[in-house]
C-alpha cells in the first residue's frame, strides 16, 4: 500500500480536523516562517469542554456563560488548538492566513497573521501546561518545520507585547528545547532564573 502522506493541502492528518470559516488567503508570495504560541481556555481556566472549538467555528452561545457576552460577534481562529490530553485539532488549513495574532510584530516585520501558523494550547496563562501538551506541541512542531521554512516559535506576548500575554510565565520553553530535541525551530531565548 503506498504510504500516505502526513500533510494534505495544508491539513496536518494526525490533527481532527474541525474546519474554520474564520481564515483567509495568505498575501501573494509569502512563506510561512513563524508559529505563533497561544494559549485559550474557555471559561478561562475551566478545560475538557467545547466552547473553544465553537468559538473558533463561529458556534459558540455567548449566552450560555456570563463570560462568553464579550466574545459576540468575535471571529477568530487557529490552525491548531491542542488540548490538555495533547489531542490536536487543525481548524485552519496551514496553506492559507488564520486569525489569531491580532495587531503584531516581530523582527521588525508586522501583520504576524500573514507568514505565521497560530498554535492555542490548552491553559491559562500564566499557568503551567501538561507535559501531554508540551509532547504534542513538539510532535506538531516537527512536524511543520519539515513541510513549511518555520525558523522560529514566538509566543503572543513576544509579538504583541503589552497588549498580550498568552502563554505566559508558566510555559515551560525549556521543557519545550528538551521535548523537540534538535528537530524544531528556534525558541525564544530562555534566561536562567534561579530559586
Ligand atoms: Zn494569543
């Protein structure tokens, strides 16, 4: 049987994939070089529910959550949401723009939306996430650097700094370095902070 291949037009098939309306063409001639790291928990800090996939779908009942009513008429997305289990699912396919960096820059280049794979974890920021996540987050980091030039992973709070946040002081980047062996792409650098 012939081997199937792992990517198909920008869907990454280990992933569920649950599509996204929320996306759009990426400007003409633009390599994706960046993944961007957030974090989403929905309510903040309550996991194992579905709100996230609902709102990145666009199905989500603000009236369900006192919490939900600012998130009315929000459209937003990622290419990849990985849960506390390290389960991924793929909402946007990486050939094509998601919503998730919002106003950005990085390296002195702005609109991060344009040449970035946007990947929500599962947590809340500030929070620590599971190793399960950190072993997914590598998989898929891999993963895209053998399919697309990705040189570097940022978090939000690098490329929007002030305004974001996410994922925040309990993201373990070293964990990370560790967890992707020499198979990633670079990371921010990751000061020594000693007890
Ligand atoms: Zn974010």
């Amino acid at each position: 049987m012939p081997r199937r291949e792992v990517w198909h037009n920008g869907w990454w098939r280990p992933a569920h994939a649950l599509a996204s309306p929320n996306f759009g063409p990426r400007p003409a001639q633009t390599a994706v070089t960046l993944a961007v790291i957030h974090s989403i928990s929905l309510p903040p800090g309550h996991y194992r529910g579905d709100a996230v996939a609902r709102l990145f779908t666009n199905r989500l009942d603000c009236s369900a959550h006192p919490c939900f009513e600012g998130l009315r008429g929000l459209e937003v997305s990622a290419h990849f949401f990985v849960r506390r289990s390290g389960r991924v699912l793929q909402f946007v396919s990486c050939e094509q723009r998601a919503w998730h960096a919002g106003r950005s820059q990085w390296r002195g280049r702005d609109n991060c939306n344009d040449w970035s794979i946007g990947i929500e974890l599962e947590g809340l920021e500030g929070d620590a996430f599971e190793p399960a996540q950190i072993q997914s987050l590598a998989h898929l980091l891999r993963a895209l650097v053998r399919r697309y030039p990705i040189a570097e992973a940022v978090g939000h709070e690098h490329i929007a700094p002030g305004r974001k946040g996410d994922p925040g002081a309990g993201f373990d980047w070293r964990g990370l370095k560790r967890a992707l062996r020499e198979g990633g792409p670079r990371l921010p650098v990751i000061e020594d902070r000693k007890a």
